[in-house]
C-alpha cells in the first residue's frame, strides 16, 4: 500500500497531539499505518488499526527480523524510529530516510536498534538521526560483537560531565569521610541517585549497602530488586556476572586510596541473556567510611551516549573486546 497524499502529510504534524499514528515500513517503502494506542478521536480510524506487531512481542521480532522492516511512530517531541541494523531491508530504510529530509518533520528523533542487543539514541534533529543511521547501515551483515568497557577520566575532567556527577563531588567534598550517611550530611540531597557497597566482614569482597530509588539501576532492574538485593554480594546482584565483575574494578582502587574515580563506560549488558542492552554512561565511584566503619563506596551513574568509548562509528575504533 503507497502512501497518499493524506497520510504523508500527517507524517510531518509531529506535533498534533490527535493523530496517533505510527507505521510499519516495509522493504517495497510502503508505509503501513497504526494507531499506537486507543483513540476514540472520529478520524483515527483513518489511520489505521492497531499495531499489528505490539513491541516486544513475539510477532515484533518476526516483524523486525524475519520481514526486515522498521517502525516509526510519532513521540510527544518528533519521531521514534526502530529497527535491526542485521535485517532491516535497504528499502524501508531508504523510505524511512527520505521520510526525515521531507518538509516540516522537525523535532527530536528517537532511534532505537538492535546490534547484539538493544541500543538507545537520541537526536535533537532528522538530519542528525538520519545521519547516524547512514552510519549504523555500514554494519548491516556484520557478526555483531560483545563489549564491556570502562576509561578513566582525570577528576579535572568533571568540569565536562554531567551536572548531577558535579553536585555530587562536590557534597561529596563538603562531608567528612566518616559522615556521608549521616542525616546532616550534605551528600544526603544526592543519596537518591547512588548505589553504596562496603567490603562488611570480607575484604575484597563488596556487598549492596544501599541503592537510591533513583539509582539508574532500579531503571533496569526494578524496586522490588532493589529492595530485595541488600546484603548480598555485589557481582551476583544479577544475572550478568561478568558485566559486574569488569565494571567494579575501579571500586576497590578507590577504597584502597581514598580517592573519587569518574570514567566512562559502554558494555553489552545482558540481564535478559535473549534480549541484552547496550547501555553507556558517566560514572562517579566516591570512597568513604561507612557508620559502622566499614570501607564502602558511593556509585552515581548518568546514562550519556556520546561516552568517550566510540560505538558503531565507521570512522573510529570501536572499544570493543573480542
């Protein structure tokens, strides 16, 4: 089914709260419509059904691997696009390339795609996005690879970071080692945002002392692991094992010298072994005295995908680690 008239127009009133659509685009670059969610609106019906492929399901895997296809939907801000970089047909990304230079389809782009896991992206225009899926074609029929990498950063480098690893420096700075859990600490406005492990009663070994309900952490795994995971051993806290033990080695160099570790990390993080995600972020690892006297650290993580550790970037050398 081609496009009318119509329908491309709609493609571009990114902004109109009514029309609720998204679109399947397959390898002939026939944008089939949906309705992303129920609409009693007169007109949705215009637009289509609803998603005949329900994200995250079994018939959206087919949709995306088997038939090479790629959605797009409209997001409050501009447009989310979603596709396997193995198997999307050239043909719906040509559509799906054309459909961002048209006129009027401003806004923020969203992309989401699958290279050995689940990555996320954002750009704040369709010529920015459209970009980077050039790039991402590159690696159409590449064996994806695995990655769990880390890169330290000078502490003089927290000037660039992100506001939240600044703020917590500097509390961080302003509380005595022994009182970083103390209710008139100052580090207490940022504590909602950090892990806490100590080493308890086994040297070399950290335990969950704490995790903040909004730790970026609880965002994958939950409240209810959050809650649950307290006391036990940090590199079992989840299934992937090995994603735990590289990134937490830097923990014990700043135990051992008491002093702050920012860097940057990129890793295949595969909780659900079928279904992993890529995630990349800034982190800053503050070494401090517990109340009991335990050593422990406090971990704040900001998700970032511009991390000094290139991905998919045809033009660079990959951090990758096998």
């Amino acid at each position: 089914m081609l496009l009318t008239r119509s329908v491309t127009r709609q493609m571009s009133e990114l902004c109109d709260p009514v029309r609720n659509i998204g679109w399947w685009v397959d390898d002939a670059g026939d944008f089939r419509p949906y309705r992303v969610s129920a609409n009693d609106h007169p007109r949705a019906g215009y637009f289509g059904e609803g998603d005949p492929f329900p994200r995250g399901g079994p018939e959206a895997r087919i949709a995306l691997r088997r038939l090479g296809m790629v959605r797009v939907e409209r997001t409050g801000a501009g447009l989310g696009v979603e596709w396997d970089i193995q198997n999307a047909e050239p043909g719906a990304l040509r559509a799906v390339l054309r459909s961002l230079g048209s006129e009027g389809s401003g806004g923020r782009v969203d992309l989401t795609f699958r290279y050995g896991g689940w990555a996320k992206e954002s750009y704040t225009s369709p010529l920015a996005a459209a970009r980077r899926i050039e790039e991402l074609k590159e690696y159409r029929g590449e064996t994806p690879k695995t990655m769990i990498a880390y890169e330290a950063h000078g502490l003089d480098d927290l000037d660039g970071a992100k506001p939240l690893l600044k703020a917590a420096h500097d509390r961080w700075k302003a509380s005595t080692a022994g009182r970083l859990e103390h209710f008139d600490s100052p580090f207490r406005a940022v504590t909602p945002y950090t892990l806490m492990l100590s080493e308890s009663n086994a040297p070399g070994s950290l335990f969950y002392r704490s995790i903040g309900q909004k730790a970026h952490m609880v965002s994958y795994l939950g409240k209810e692991w959050a809650r649950d995971v307290i006391g036990t051993l940090s590199t079992h806290g989840h299934s992937d094992i090995e994603f735990e033990q590289v990134v937490s080695e830097p923990y014990f160099e700043a135990i051992r010298t008491g002093k702050p570790h920012y860097g940057h990390v990129r890793a295949l993080f595969a909780v659900d072994e079928a279904e992993p995600d890529w995630v990349s972020y800034q982190r800053l690892i503050l070494p401090y005295d517990a109340a009991n006297g335990e050593k422990a650290v406090s971990i704040m993580v900001v998700p970032d995908q511009d991390v000094s550790i290139p991905f998919l970037r045809p033009d660079k050398v990959d951090g990758f680690d096998g």
